[in-house]
C-alpha cells in the first residue's frame, strides 16, 4: 500500500485534534482526581486487548503474514537493542549520580507505540491494511519486554525493581498470545465460524461485532487520555530542559532511522517497512513519567521530556517520512 506525505501529516494533524478535548476537560478540572488512571485502565485492559485481537480477525491469513510477524518482532528486538547500547555508552556512567542523564536514556528509547502509534496506523492505513495493527502490536511487546526489565533498570539504576513478570504478563502481551494462535490455527475471522444461518455463524457474528465495537475505543480514548495527561504538565518549564532536546532527537529522529536502514537492509514490502517505521517514530512514552515518579525522584525532567517529545512529533512524524521517501 503506497503512503502518502499529505496523508502523514493529515493522521497526525487528526489526531492531534483528538488530544484537544481531553486536554481542555483537564485544564478546566472537569474530571475528578483519578479519572484518568481509571480511562487509562479502561485502554490498557479492554481496549488495546481487542484492537489487537480484532486486527487479526480482519487480516487475511498467509504465510507471508505469518513471517512478516516473525521479522516485526525481529526488527524490533535489533532497534531496541541498538538504541539501549548507544545511551548505554553515552550516558549510563553519567546517570549514576545526576537522575536527568537516567530519564533521557529511558526517554530516548520508549517511546508512545501503544497508546499512540496503534492509533496512527489504524488513522492512517484504516480498514484497508488491518495487518497494519497485527505489526504494531508485536513492535507493542517487544517494547514491553524491554520497557519492564531494562528501561526499569536505566531509571532506577537497582536491578530489584525489574519486573519479568510484568515484562510478559501484561494485557498487550497476552492478547498477542491468545490472538496469534487463533489466527494460526482458524485461518479465518471468528464471524465465519459455523454454517451460514445457524445459531453458532449468528453468535460468533455478534461477538465479532461487539470485539469490534471495544477495539474501536482505541483511538479516539488514547489521544483523550494523552491531552489529559498533558493538561497536567507545566508548559512554562517543558522548553527549559536541554535534556528533554537531546531525548527528543535520540526519539524522534535517530530511532526512526535506525528502523529504516533495517527495514531497507532487508528489503521489507512497503507496509511491513512503514507500519515498523511509524511504530518508532513515536514521542516519548508517557511510561516516562509514571516510571519515573515510582522509581526516581525527578518527574519535571520527565514531563518535559514527553510534552516536548509530543509537540515535535507533530511536525518529525510527518518530515521524517518525506525524507525516507525519498530513498
């Protein structure tokens, strides 16, 4: 499926506006304290479950699907590791002491390919590409798996707060697991199970619907929750941080291309190629903060470093891939 630059910009220009009303209902403090932890809940446990879920009911199965999955997870794993060796190098010695050099190495690296990037792709390749999303969602684990153990690592600098467990065990994760053996297995969606007519073929059709229904949630509640989230943090210092700049570059410009060269190292069909790539030119995650304010003490240096990281994607996003394209 060929990609359009107009068509980047206009998804990211989209989904910009949905970010607007949750970021006005949090300045105006229309919601009660807590109310977004419990959408974020809402996402994180049922919505994101049955996007994943449903995008491989919606996708045709074949082999070729089956090992583009493998390769998504494999380019994934290589960018990761590439990325947590250069902040490794440049900046773990120094985060020993000084906690900013800490957060710019997490925030340099994690970036919003769940609560964001699954949105773009499904704004951007829509109804047409669903396999789109089955991609995203591995680039998701892959990023989790590092995220819990390693990124948990970089922030805390003690190896007793990594989480394997919650590296595996978490809802993304597990709707991979349930998704991609019924894929493999059934080869078709679960709306054409059964014989046309029957009670089983109805059943399953409505339970189709009703995944369908729940996944949807993803997109427009990801980007309200993101507003909410930024309605939160202090404008007036985000531009201060010159940490916050050097995460956003690392983020926003070198992880994206690193993913390109492989991509194009390995030659990969044009949709495997920019679904992987959009993936990692997302901001930095919000996972950021959160990590932040358990297991370090400075969450001004990670708020800056995500509001800052989200204002330039708006415009990296859309200007990265014009100068992709033109390889």
């Amino acid at each position: 499926m060929e990609v359009s630059v107009l068509n980047v910009f206009l998804s990211v220009f989209a989904l910009t506006l949905l970010a607007v009303p949750g970021f006005i209902v949090g300045k105006c403090k229309i919601l009660k304290e807590g109310a977004t932890k419990i959408l974020t809940d809402v996402l994180l446990y049922i919505g994101q479950p049955l996007l994943t879920f449903m995008s491989f009911q919606k996708a045709e199965y074949s082999t070729a699907v089956v090992k583009n999955l493998l390769v998504v997870a494999g380019v994934a794993i290589l960018v990761h590791i590439i990325m947590l060796l250069i902040m490794f190098g440049l900046f773990f010695k120094k985060g020993t002491n000084d906690e900013k050099f800490r957060i710019l190495s997490f925030a340099s690296v994690f970036g919003n390919c769940g609560f964001m990037g699954l949105p773009f792709l499904q704004m951007l390749f829509g109804q047409n590409s669903p396999e789109a999303l089955m991609y995203g969602a591995v680039v998701i684990s892959v990023f989790n798996a590092f995220s819990w153990t390693v990124g948990i690592f970089f922030i805390s600098r003690d190896k007793k707060f990594v989480s394997v467990k919650k590296a595996f065990f978490n809802p993304p994760f597990i709707a991979l697991v349930i998704s991609l053996p019924l894929f493999l297995i059934l080869k078709k969606p679960i709306n054409l199970i059964g014989v046309e007519g029957t009670f089983i073929r109805q059943l399953f059709e409505k339970v189709y619907l009703s995944g369908n229904y729940l996944g949807e949630l993803v997109t427009p509640l990801s980007m309200i929750i993101l507003g909410l989230r930024l309605s939160e943090m202090k404008f007036k210092t985000v531009f201060l941080k010159y940490t916050s700049y050097i995460s956003s570059a690392f983020k926003l410009i070198l992880m994206p291309t690193i993913a390109f060269i492989l991509c194009t190292i390995f030659n990969l069909p044009e949709l495997l190629k920019w679904a992987i790539v959009f993936e990692f030119s997302m901001p930095t995650a919000v996972q950021t903060l959160l990590f932040t304010e358990k297991y370090g003490n400075d969450p001004h240096s990670a708020g800056s470093a995500v509001l800052l990281a989200t204002i330039l994607s708006i415009l990296t996003i859309p200007f990265t891939f014009l100068i992709f394209n033109l390889f």
